[in-house]
C-alpha cells in the first residue's frame, strides 16, 4: 500500500502562522498581559551598593528581549545609512530631476511639520494643561541632555568617517555610539565624489551595491523577530512605568495625544486623499513600521523598517527612498519635534506665570521645523525641548515636571514620527510619477508585504 503523501498534502498540513500584522498585535497583548503580570510581582529588592530597584526576573526578561532587538536594528543603522546613501546618490543620476526631489523632500518636511506645531499650539491653548496639573514645584528640574543651536550646526561636522561618538561610563569604560546626521553628510559627501570620479568608481559602487544586498538581508532576519520584541518592549514599558503617573499630568498627556491623533488620522489622511492615494493602503503598507516604531521609542531604530515597507508595500522607488528615509529619520519628527515641545513649551509658561507673546509662538513653529535635526542620534525628544525652552527664555527647569511620563508619550510621539517620515516620501513619489502604483494598491502577504514581493526577501519567509 502506497502511504507517500503529495506535495499538496505536504503543503496543507504544515502550520501557517498567522500573518506579520496578526503576529504584531499578538505581541502587542501579550506584552500587556505579561508586563501588568510583572508589575504586580514588584521588585526583588534593593541594590544596598547603588540604591537602585532590582527587577524581578520577569522583567529583566522582557526588558533584555526587548533591548536585544533595539540593539540589533542600532547596530545595522550605521552600515545601511552609509551604504544606501551612497548608492542612492549613485543611483539619481538615473533619476530624472533628482535635485528637485531633494527640494520637495524638504519642502514637505517642513510643512507638515508647521501644521503638526500649529495643531500642538492651538492644544495648549484651548486645554492650558499647565494650569490642570498637581504635579508638585519642587519636582522642576534641569535636564542634564541640552540642546542649543551651537551643538547642532557643530554636530553636522564628522569626528570621523564613521560618525562614531565615544563617551566614558561610571566605571571607566568607554560606551561607542552614533551619529546619523553625521553618517549622512559622509555618505552625501562620498556619494557625490563618486559621481565627480565617474568610470574610476565603478569598482567601488559595485561593491557598495553587493554590500548593501548583503547588510538589507542580515536587516530582513532581524525584522522578523519583530512580534517576539514587541512583547518585550511593550511589556518591559507597562512594568517598568505602568500609568501611576499620568495623575497629576493627566491633562498634559491627553493634549499630546489628541494631537498625535489629529496628525495620524486626519492631517495625514486628507493629505494620502488630496494626492490621491488610498489611505487604508498606506496605514496598511506602513503599520509594521509605526507599530515597532510604538514599542521602540526609537525612530532611527525603525529607520530600516520604515525603508523597507516604503519600497515594498508603497511603491516608493529605492534610488529615492534610499535617500528620503534616512533624512527623514534624523529631521522629520512631527511628535518629538513639533506636537510635544509646542504643548511641553506652553505648559511650562503656564505652570511657572508666564505669558508667551505672538512673537513666542512664531519662535515655537520656527524651532520646530528648522531645529528638528538637533534631535538626530538621541533618545527622546529632551534635546529638542530644552533647545526650544531655551529660545523662548523659558525655565530649563520645567523639563524635569514631564519626566515621570516621558516613556509614556514618547510611544505614541515615535509612532507618529515614524508615520510621517514614511508619508512623505510615498506622497513626493506620486507627484512626481515615479511611484509603483500597482505595489501601492496590491494586498499585503502574510507578512505584511505585498504578495509579490522580491525573491530575495520572499513574502512567505514567516510562514
């Protein structure tokens, strides 16, 4: 008796996982579940040499899943800005108009971020959150992170070729990090010198080609670990900070996200409608990159995936979103840059009795779409509020009244920053006719691509 089973057979019987986006919410309410779990088992004591709370092993666990994979997309971001930039800069030269693309990359930058600030100061207007807070004065304190004008024009100049940043520990050991803006002006610099060289720097370009192949499928493996760190982020988020502190700050954290809500789901969709794009295809396309950008806190974390779902799901040419996207990533924040420092910078003057003028408010849009790059390699959007407190003359020492729920709203300001820098370049790309409208409308895989996706990042890779 003939016991062989077909392939058809073989084929229905294997277990399919449900699709990315499944896998991604799953994660999302595991990470909940399990972070509450890990908040009511408290804390295993207290460190007796440092004074520091000890986790329980729950959430060391999650905390060590979730900071694994941001640690990995960091360590990938510095080889794929380099290499894309450069042959993205390769590449417009095939690119009709590729000046003109950079320009009306930027001009869009700064407009949606004018209309972000102008939404986070009528907010802080209509809801005066400083004047609805018991959050106590004594808790008013300035930020050791700063930001000025100064450190950003001097930061846009190189240390090094790399863009590496060294700064030593309490122990005496030297912690390594990066700059992104910095690893762009290289990679535009060096971009450039390739073309100026022409036929000489064809052995190089084809070598930057195979080595971005390379880095973009080490990107690919890393990305589908995405649900599995989502239950650690999120987890690791909910019991380490749960929501004790919104309290005194309730009204504060309700204006910031009654902003990013406005820019998400509707500033952002009128402006998919007015260019005639779908807007359930474009929330479609990029949610596996908002939705790690939520959990992560960290756009340039996301940066990779916000590349890659721009050029698969919405059709957005690699020679531009190559260049668009890591730009985006270092000054395109309409949360941290824009919604958050308008709302934080009014309630800071309301809080301490002090009236802003028009010319106040001007400055505030003005640091707002100008400043937003000084956020560029940092965690957070501290940087670009103290720079904007700064400008207006306001008390440095009013950052230290937001702290308690920083990690709260900086989920959702991370989201919307990472929404943005994927917008953009997708509505650049339709009016200027170079989009793949066909991949733009085509149904997601089952993992959250579209279904003919390149063969070299195959869309069953997760099943």
């Amino acid at each position: 008796m003939n016991t062989s089973v077909t392939e058809p057979e073989q084929h229905t019987r294997r277990f399919a996982l449900p699709s990315f986006g499944v896998q991604v919410l799953i994660g999302l309410v595991l990470g909940v579940a399990l972070g509450l779990v890990a908040r009511g088992m408290g804390a295993d004591g207290v460190d007796a040499t440092t004074g520091e709370v000890d986790p329980n092993w729950l959430t060391e666990t999650l905390s060590t899943i979730g900071g694994t994979f941001v640690t990995l997309l960091r360590a990938i971001v510095p080889p794929l800005v380099f290499l894309a930039i450069v042959a993205s800069i390769a590449n417009l030269r095939d690119v009709t108009g590729a000046a003109r693309l950079a320009w009306k990359t930027l001009a869009w930058f700064a407009a949606t971020a004018l209309i972000a600030v102008s939404i986070g100061i009528a907010l802080g207007l209509v809801l005066r959150p400083g004047d609805h807070t018991s959050v106590a004065a004594d808790a008013a304190t300035a930020s050791s992170t700063q930001g000025s004008w100064l450190d950003f024009l001097t930061g846009l100049v190189p240390a090094n070729v790399l863009g590496l940043e060294g700064s030593a520990g309490g122990d005496g050991s030297v912690n390594l990090g990066f700059n992104v803006l910095q690893i762009l002006v290289v990679a535009i610099a060096i971009g450039i010198a390739t073309l100026k060289v022409g036929e000489a720097a064809d052995p190089f370009l084809a070598f930057v080609r195979s080595a971005l192949a390379v880095v973009q499928k080490v990107l690919w493996w890393i990305i589908l670990l995405a649900p599995i760190a989502t239950v650690g982020l999120l987890g690791n988020a909910v019991a380490s900070y749960g929501w004790d502190a919104l309290g005194s700050l309730g009204t504060f954290a309700v204006a910031i996200y009654v902003g990013l809500a406005l820019v998400l789901l509707v500033v952002y969709p009128v402006l998919l409608r007015a260019n005639g794009l779908s807007v359930k295809q474009f929330f479609s396309g990029a949610w596996p990159a908002i939705s790690l950008a939520f959990v992560s806190r960290s756009s340039v974390g996301t940066m990779p995936l916000t590349q890659s779902v721009n050029e698969r799901n919405l059709g957005v040419p690699r020679a531009y979103s190559s260049f668009a996207v890591p730009l985006g990533a270092t000054t395109k924040m309409d949360g941290c840059a824009s919604i958050y420092p308008a709302i934080s910078a009014i309630f800071v003057a309301q809080f301490f009795g002090l009236d802003l003028s028009i010319t106040d408010y001007v400055l505030i849009a003005f640091v707002s779409v100008i400043g937003s790059a000084a956020t560029a390699g940092v965690t957070g959007a501290t940087v670009m509020l103290t720079l904007t407190l700064s400008t207006l003359g306001l008390p440095l020492e009013g950052v230290g009244l937001l702290l308690a729920i920083d990690p709260i709203l900086d989920m959702g300001r991370t989201a919307v920053n990472v929404a943005g820098q994927a917008l953009v370049p997708t509505i650049v790309a339709k009016r200027e006719g170079i989009i793949d409208q066909d991949a733009y409308d085509a149904p997601r895989g089952r993992t959250a691509w579209r279904e003919d996706a390149p063969a070299e990042e195959p869309a069953h890779a997760a099943a």
